[in-house]
C-alpha cells in the first residue's frame, strides 16, 4: 500500500499471521498481494533515537519498493557498520557516535542501494530527524 498517511502496510507479515491462525489456503491467496513502487517526495528520513551505548534509528519515507532488508551507519571516524533491525523499521548498533557526523546507507529488497554522507552533522543529538538521499 502506497499512502502519505501510512508509510507502508507489510501485506505478508498479514498474510503470514492469517495462514497460521486459520484454515487459510495459501494456494487460494497466491497473486492476491503485490508489491506497489512508491514515489515519494523529498529524501529517505533517519530518525535517531536511543542514548551514547545504543543507537536506535527510525528508516522511513523510502521510494521504490520501500521494503528496507539492510541499513548500515558510519561515524566521521568509523566505517560502515552494518545495523540490525529490531522492529519494523528500526535498526540499531551499540556504536559509540556522539560527536561524529553520520552516513547512511538503505538497501531494499530489489537489491538497490542508496548512500546519504553526512546527513547529521556532528552535533546532532537523539530524537532529532534528518533527511538523505532517496531511491530515483
């Protein structure tokens, strides 16, 4: 589902709870979802919550499939460190970054990638939302 109000709906996972919690045939649904390429104004947004010993950002507003599979980060004195999601669209790192300017890269399922450098520079702190670059 490609809408403003809600950034995307993970028809799968749906899908997926309702084969386990019904008599559902997959078979009979098989088609029945597909994947809309979104267009999206403006850039990947990165909303970066947590504290110094955990990092906790927010990937949202992402064009084309929108289906987010890998997010990495890189400090002004690290390099890519790969994130691990920890729900929905939030991935995390245990990295030490205050003080650091961050990078950001998206992969999504397609197998597209898109690097943003820089996007918060080094006085950033938690809770604030920066905007990168988006998928063409």
């Amino acid at each position: 589902v490609c809408s403003p109000i809600f950034p995307k709906l993970y028809l799968t996972s749906l899908f997926r709870y309702a084969h386990k919690h019904s008599q559902l045939d997959p078979c009979a649904c098989a088609g029945t979802f597909f994947s809309v390429n979104c267009q999206r104004s403006g850039g990947i947004h990165f909303t970066i919550n947590g504290h110094t010993y955990f990092n906790l950002v927010l990937v949202w507003n992402v064009a084309q499939s929108g289906d987010v599979i890998a997010v990495s980060i890189k400090g002004s004195k690290t390099g890519w460190m790969p994130m691990t999601r920890n729900w929905g669209q939030n991935w995390e790192n245990a990295a030490v970054l205050d003080g650091q300017s961050l990078s950001f890269q998206v992969t999504t399922s397609d197998g597209r990638t898109v690097s943003s450098y820089d996007v918060a520079s080094s006085n950033w702190q938690y809770g604030q939302t920066f905007v990168g670059n988006q998928f063409s």
